[in-house]
C-alpha cells in the first residue's frame, strides 16, 4: 500500500509541475488588501507546498490524538 501512496504523490506532483511549466502568465492575487503579482507557476507550486505542509501537520496530529485516546489513562 505504501507504493500506492507514493505512486499518488509523483503524479500529482508531476500535475502539478506540468501545470506550472505551462502557465507562465503573471497573474494578480490580492489577498487582505496586499496584491501580489507573480507568475501563475509560482503561485500553483506556493498553494501545493502550503497543501503539503498543512495537510501532514494535521495527518499527524489526527493520528497522535488517536494514538493517545487509545492509552489506557491508569
């Protein structure tokens, strides 16, 4: 299972790359009124890393949350 789930992530990787490599047109994005304009690529491959990085934070902390309920408290 563990290839499966490797297999999965180098795909969507490689999505990901392909997508960026293909849209180089600078867009804007204000966000709190600050705009940032850079090019599309950059913006697609910043969003994937910030999905990467919170969706394993909050993985991780589901499963020690699981790991302690299942300890015995005495």
């Amino acid at each position: 299972m563990r290839w499966v789930h490797l297999a999965v992530i180098v795909v969507l990787a490689a999505v990901t790359l392909i997508f960026a490599a293909q849209n180089l047109e600078t867009v804007t994005i204000s966000f709190f009124k600050m705009n940032v304009s850079l090019p599309l690529a950059v913006h697609t491959i910043v969003v994937y890393l910030l999905g990467a990085v919170t969706g394993g934070s909050l993985f991780a902390l589901l499963r020690r949350s699981y790991a302690g309920s299942k300890r015995s408290v005495g």
